[in-house]
C-alpha cells in the first residue's frame, strides 16, 4: 500500500511539473529558457519526456511530446488511483 501510495505522489508531482511548464511555455513565450523555474521543470521532466519521444515518431514536434508525456503520466495517476482504492 505505501510503495503504490509513493509511486503515486511521484507520478503527481512529476505531472504537475509537466503542467507547470506547459503554462510557462505559454506564459513566457521565446524568453522561457532563461527561466529558471522553466528550467527546473525542464530537469525534471527530462527522462520521461526522452521515453515517450523514443516511442512517438521522430517527426513529432516539442509540443506534441510534452503533451503525449502529460497524458500518459495521467493515466498512470488515474491507474494507481484505481489500484490503491481496490487493493
């Protein structure tokens, strides 16, 4: 129960961080890589969004992956919600 609970507040914190610095992309616009919190959240988020551009195409843009890293991470949230309410 606990190895679920803390695999699920890594997964949040880690989705949070991938939100965090989709709104600074927007937010920030050119000058987002002089950020430092951008550049925090872009530490962080660096291995899984290296995964999933491993497994989408290689002409998948930026934004794409950032996004198809959001979703994933959110189902795997959703999935270890499911599994801690029922185990």
């Amino acid at each position: 129960m606990f190895l679920i609970s803390a695999l699920r507040a890594i997964v949040e914190m880690l989705g949070l961080c991938l939100l965090g610095q989709g709104i600074l992309h927007v937010l920030a616009g050119r000058q987002r890589e002089g950020n430092r919190i951008y550049q925090l959240f872009a530490l962080i988020t660096k291995p899984p969004r290296r995964i999933v551009a491993a497994i989408l195409p290689r002409s998948t843009g930026p934004v794409a992956i950032g996004i198809a890293t959001f979703v994933i991470v959110l189902i795997l949230w959703l999935g270890l919600a499911f599994v801690r309410k029922f185990v």
